[in-house]
C-alpha cells in the first residue's frame, strides 16, 4: 500500500506541475514577442553550459551516495561541502561569462549586471533548491518533495508576470521571476531536509579534502565532458540555428520543440521520483548481479512507458499547441512538437543506459557515444537548415539523439550483463499504434480545431493512453501480475525470438 499511496501523491503532484507549466508557456509566448523568447532562449542556454560542466557531474555522484550516507549519518557533512561546491560554481560562472562577454559575443544584449545574477542565481538557487526537495524525495518523503517543487513554480510563475507586467516585457524580467520563486522555497526545503536526515550516532571518521575531491573527480570528469558534449547537441544547437535563420525563427522553433521536451521530461520526472529511490536502494552496497537485476527491473518499468508518452505528445502536438500557445506560434509549434518527441524519447533511453554507469560509478563509457550524436546533429543543422530551418533542425536533432543512444547501447552492454526489454517494448509499441491512428485520423476531418475541439481529443485519447500505461504498469507498481498482459507478452517474446 505504501507503493500505492507514493505513486498517488507523485501523481497528484505531477499533474498539478504540468497544468502550471503549460500555463506557463501560454502565458509566456502572451507577454513575450518570438525576439524575447529567442533572447530568453539564448540566456538558458548559456547556464545549461555550466550547469553540464559545474553541477550535473556533481549533482549525480551526490545523488547517487546520498543513501550510503545517510546509512551511516554523515549527510550534514556531504551537503555543506555541496552547498560550498554550489555557492563557488555560481560565483565561477558569473565571472567567466562576464569575461567572455567581452571578448566574443554571445548572441544577444545584455548588460554585465543582468548575465552576472542570472548565472550565479540560475546556478546557486536553483541546484540548491533542487538538492533540498530532491534529497526529500530520495528518502521517500514525497508528499514534502511535491509541495516543495510545486510551491517553487508557483511562486516562480506568480513573480515572473508580475515583473513583466510592472516593468517591462523582457526575458530578463521573466527569469528574475524564476529565480526569485527560488529563493523563496529553499528555506521550506532545507528546514524539511535537515528534519529528515540521520543525525550521526558516534564518531565518523570523514576522508579528507584530498581523498574526497579524487573519488568526486574520477566519477564526474567524464560526465562533465559527456554533458557538455550533450549540451552541444540538446542546447547548443540554437546558436547554429540563430546564425542560419535569425533570432525569431529560434524563438518559434524553441517554443514548439521545448513544449514537447518540457512536457516528457515532466513525465520522466515523475518516472524518476517514483522509481529512483528504488533503484539507488537496489544498488546500494550491491554486486555486478544485482545491480544488472535492478537496471532489468528499472528498463521494464520505464521503456514501455515513455514510449506512449512520447508517441501521445509528438503525434498530438496540434491539438496540445492549440490550448497552450498564444496564436502566433500555434502553426509552427505545432509541426515542431513531432520532432522534440522523437528527440525526447531517443534521449530517454539513453538517461536509463547511463544509470548503469551512474551504478558501477565507471562514466567514461559516455563520452564516444554523446560525442556521436553531438555530430550527428550539428553537421545535420549545419547542412539542412539552409534548406529548411524548421524541418532541417527537428530531424537533425533527432537523428542525433538517435545515434547516441545506439552506441550508449552496445557501450553499456559490455559494462553490465543488462537485457534489453523488447518484449515489453514491443506491447507499448503496439498499444500506441491505435492512438497514433486516432491522431492522424482527427487531424484530417480537424485541420484547424477550436481549443475545446483541442481539449476534447486530448482528453479522449489521454483516457486511452492512462489506461495503457495502467495495464502495463500495474505489475511494477502493484508488485501483482495479470494473466491477460502475461499471456500477451509471452506470445509477443516468443514470437520475437522465431
């Protein structure tokens, strides 16, 4: 029951994050022209790079041992010595875009003291936020962990458009907003989190300086060059695409593929809230073996799942732009949205192959495949974008993201004795093909539908893929089994095997 009442709060509290983030971009592309969201774009971007080369690396190695150190009470070490980490990776940051700044351009205006707070604040009080309600969520204290996160866009949401409106209608505004939404809740998240730990019940011996930053080093160097490689590829790639089609052709080209992205990786989001702490339990002081069981585990849980959702929000993407997106952007976002859904479940997958190097804490398998798919996926921008920037972009992309995960594949299969689920695989893909129909069907007798057409479809077919993902996920949730899927996927296995 317990797994039940989790899986419910998550849920519940999931929802309520998408409904705001929607609202969010409909609120944003109403107040904003395509030239703010191009420039709004742009800033973003520039943060994502040193969040892949500061925090991500870090943030994993932190998430993947916080269990371990909780087990023997030395959390409130690990996390001042991460606060500390943050606070320096904020200040780094905001000098070396400065300096940056005035040596090459980076795309748009914007004064030294504007890009100094955004990237110290986008850096500092956003991880350390997330580290707080993140940590809640890995000790399993979710209701804590959704009011945290909820309460964040919230305020985030509320702050944004009250700047925008008082002051001026710029990207600059908007992303105060979210960073003041920010500051707001870490004091809720850390008083919850310093509740929650283990307190220390004799004399811990802590490694010193040295030993620490070489056991950190020796796990994160090669994340870092992959995320920033991955960077390249997911963010990078605007800066191409400005230079090819100008600075509002970014701004609807971003806002209709970040829907979809934004969308699925609330639902992966959702995914790892539920299951992470599972799977970093499993793997916790654990062998070759059981860590392969419980990547098998996590694999069959997971693939089937995104797959609907990826398939539900690319081939829906019509309808969902049409409730969401303020009418100048409908068109193109539309069109978009199938692209970000192919590149959002390719890239998935390949978050699901690293965790097997995330649990033999061995990353440097990750550096030829992102290196691959980076390639992939600029050289593909650099040579159809002229052609077509939209369609050139979307496909570039996902081919991209397409390659990485082929060659992550093979890499991570030599690492740990893991097994692909295609039986489970192969049962998503075929309860997917009556709603990719459905779509295809409805949006040729609705080639322009009213937002309540739009609403009724989504919401017809999202009761359809609610209960496919009910079907399927009933047996990792509930830990029961149902004879009819049974049945089902031993002929689909059986019949993969002739």
């Amino acid at each position: 029951m317990k797994e039940i009442k989790d899986f419910l709060i998550l849920t519940s509290g999931h929802i309520f994050q998408g409904i705001i983030l929607l609202a969010s971009t409909r609120i944003i592309t109403s107040l904003l022209s395509p030239a703010q969201m191009g420039r709004f774009s742009i800033i973003y971007t520039i943060a994502a790079l040193f969040f892949s080369l500061f925090i991500t690396p870090v943030g994993a190695y932190t998430q993947r041992k916080i269990i371990e150190w909780n087990l023997e009470g030395s959390v409130r070490y690990y996390a001042r010595m991460y606060i500390y980490y943050l606070l320096l990776s904020g200040i780094f940051a905001a000098i070396i875009v400065l300096f940056i700044k005035h040596i090459a351009k980076i795309g748009i205006n914007i004064s030294d003291w504007w890009i100094a707070v955004f990237m110290f604040g986008l850096i500092f009080f956003t991880y350390l936020n997330s580290f707080f309600y993140g940590a809640l969520n890995i000790f399993k204290k979710r209701l804590w962990f959704v009011i945290c996160l909820n309460l964040t866009l919230c305020l985030g949401l509320v702050t944004s458009v009250i700047l925008v409106l008082l002051f001026s209608k710029s990207a600059e505004c908007w992303i105060s907003g979210q960073i003041i939404g920010q500051i707001l809740v870490i004091f809720i998240g850390g008083i919850l989190f310093y509740k929650t730990i283990k307190k220390p019940k004799g004399e811990i011996v802590y490694p010193r300086y040295t030993s620490l930053l070489s056991n950190v080093f020796r796990f994160a160097w090669p994340l870092s060059i992959a995320t920033i490689i991955l960077w390249s590829q997911t963010q990078g790639y605007r800066f191409l695409l400005k230079g090819v089609g100008g600075i509002e052709v970014l701004g609807f080209f971003t806002v209709g593929f970040n829907i979809s992205t934004r969308l699925i990786e609330k639902f992966e989001f959702l995914f790892y809230s539920f299951y992470d702490p599972i799977f970093y339990t499993n793997i916790a002081n654990t062998n070759t073996q059981e860590k392969a069981g419980a990547w098998n585990k996590y694999a069959k849980a997971f693939f089937p799942a995104i797959i609907l959702v990826c398939f539900f929000i690319a081939a829906g993407g019509h309808f969902i732009a049409k409730i969401f997106v303020a009418p100048n952007f409908q068109k193109m976002a539309g069109n978009i949205m199938l692209w970000g859904g192919l590149t959002s479940l390719f890239l998935a997958m390949v978050t699901i192959y690293k965790s097997i190097g995330i649990a033999k804490l061995e990353m440097k398998g990750l550096l030829g495949p992102y290196a691959l798919g980076a390639f992939v996926a600029l050289g593909g921008i650099s040579i159809l974008c002229p052609w077509n920037p939209y369609i050139g972009a979307g496909l570039s992309l996902s081919l991209g993201a397409f390659a990485t995960l082929v060659y992550l594949m093979i890499k991570m299969h030599k690492l740990l004795p893991v097994r692909f689920p295609k039986g489970r695989v192969g049962l998503s893909l075929l309860y997917s093909l009556p709603m990719l129909a459905a779509f295809i069907i409805l949006r040729k007798i609705i080639p322009n539908p009213t937002i309540w057409q739009s609403i009724a479809v989504l919401a017809i077919l999202g009761i359809y893929l609610l209960c496919a993902q009910l079907i399927l996920a009933k047996e990792w949730i509930l830990k029961s089994k149902i004879p009819f899927i049974e049945t089902i996927g031993k002929k689909f296995k059986d019949f993969v095997k002739k």
